[in-house]
C-alpha cells in the first residue's frame, strides 16, 4: 500500500489518463517479491559476506567499546521496550 501511495504522489494523472477529475489517481502496477527473496528491501536472504562482516564487527574494539558506553541506556530500553539489548 505504500509503494501505491508514494507512486500516486510522484506520477498524478494528466491529460487523457486523468479518468476522475474527482481522484487526482492513476493505478500503477506494483510488483513485488516475497520478504524472504527481496534482496533490496528486506535483504533476508542468507549472505556468508554479511554474516562474516557482522561477526568481525561486533567483536571490534569499537564496538564493544560504544557498547560499554551505552550500557545503561541499552538495559533502560531492554526493560521499557521489552527488547533485548
């Protein structure tokens, strides 16, 4: 449904395709793929890269250094959002 809101703002029907005068719309096809498949969007799909790349980067210094950093905060959320930190 967003895809199809966004599009009628970008592309408003003029001349012979404005088919309501009432309803500034014209439908646009809007394809889509499985969240599982969609390597755009969603990126779901199993990638060795991406897995490699975040393993080495939540064992970096950096990271766990910022990760001390904002320990309070991170437990603050976990408790009042119900996520895990």
């Amino acid at each position: 449904m967003s895809a199809q809101a966004n599009l009628a703002g970008l592309y408003p029907p003029y001349g012979s395709n404005v088919w309501n005068s009432d309803l500034m719309w014209q439908p646009i096809p809007v394809h889509t793929v499985p969240e599982i498949e969609d390597e755009i969007l969603a990126m779901k799909k199993p990638c060795l890269a991406y897995d490699k790349e975040y393993e080495r980067l939540i064992h970096s210094k950096d990271f766990i250094e910022r990760q001390n950093k904002y320990r309070e905060l991170m437990d603050y959320l976990s408790v009042n959002t119900g996520m895990k930190s």
